[in-house]
C-alpha cells in the first residue's frame, strides 16, 4: 500500500521530466543533487552529535534511553500491520 503511493508521486515526476526541455532536466538534476547534499551532511551532523551525546550520559540514562526506544519499537511494530 505505502509503495503504491510513493510510485504515484514518482511518476508524477516523470511526467514532470518528459514534457521539460533538456535545460530544465539539467537545472533539475542539479537541484536535487544540491539537495541530497544538504541532507546527508545535517544526517551525517546530528549523528554524530547523537553519537557524542550517547557515549556521554551515565550508564542509568543509557539503560533507560535504551529501554524507551524498544518500547518505542514494540509499540511501532504492533501499530504497524
């Protein structure tokens, strides 16, 4: 179902791409590129302050950040059908 809706949203792009001259798909490409680029560097950031802040807290936090988010997973999964 999910992967239903995410192939009409990207075939509305296709459509986008078919019907634009060869500048437009040049600009683009370009765009979404510079885009992608963005994203994995925030990502890339915030894990690794993630990361830092993980490896700083007490071992009773840990135990109890690790507890909250296999509940929090438990709970996805049983929403989730």
């Amino acid at each position: 179902m999910g992967l239903d809706e995410l192939n009409s949203v990207l075939s509305h792009f296709t459509i986008l791409f078919k019907n634009s001259s060869d500048l437009a798909k040049m600009f683009a490409w370009i765009g979404m590129i510079l885009i992608a680029i963005v994203l994995i560097y925030y990502i890339s950031a915030g894990l690794v302050k993630l990361t830092k802040a993980f490896l700083g807290m007490k071992v009773k936090y840990v135990g109890l950040v690790l507890l909250t988010l296999g509940a929090v997973f438990v709970t996805l999964s049983i929403i989730i059908p």
